[in-house]
C-alpha cells in the first residue's frame, strides 16, 4: 500500500515563528491520528544562504514545492485561498494530481 504523505499548507503573513509552529503542530497532530505521515513543510529562515538580490520568499516556495513533491495529499488550512504561496501550492496540486483535503 503507498504511503499517504501529507503536505501542510498554510498562510504564513504576519504571524510570529511561534504562532505558525503551533498552528502546524496542532494539525499535524490531527493528521497523523487520521493516518498520515506528514511532511515538514515548515523552513525555517537562514537569510545566510541568500544572495542580496535573493527573492526571499519566491525562494522559499521553491523550497516548499521540493517537499510537496514527495506527497500525495495536500491539506489547506483556512485562509489559503487569500495566501500567494498556498495558492500557487494549490495549482501544483491541481496540475500534479494530488488528493486535497481543506481544512
């Protein structure tokens, strides 16, 4: 049986290191008890590895989408509809045949 690999995706804008931390822990923890294993799609900044004429946060979709190509499932938590990155996320999803589940 293949794996049910999950990635989380959720807005991030204007919320503190620790809301999102807590936020994606409290799903994932929902997640797992319904099955899943669940990628960490949280990363961490290290603005160290950047050039200065980096895009910070086109860079770290970037990053995002490597990890969401080693899953199967999508989970969207509210409001990400409203979120840049979790929309582009979302037409990856769509356009690569991914189950989506919605918060």
């Amino acid at each position: 049986m293949k794996k049910k690999t999950i990635f989380i995706s959720m807005p991030m804008k204007d919320k503190t290191e620790d809301e999102i931390k807590q936020q994606f822990g409290r799903v994932k923890k929902e997640l797992t008890e319904w099955g899943y294993e669940v990628i960490d799609s949280i990363i961490s900044p290290d603005k160290s590895n950047l050039g200065e004429d980096c895009l910070s946060d086109l860079y770290y979709l970037g990053e995002s989408i490597k990890k969401l190509s080693y899953c199967n499932y999508i989970y969207f938590c509210k409001g990400w509809d409203k979120a840049r990155g979790c929309k582009i996320e979302y037409q990856a999803a769509l356009d690569y045949g991914l189950e989506i589940i919605y918060e």
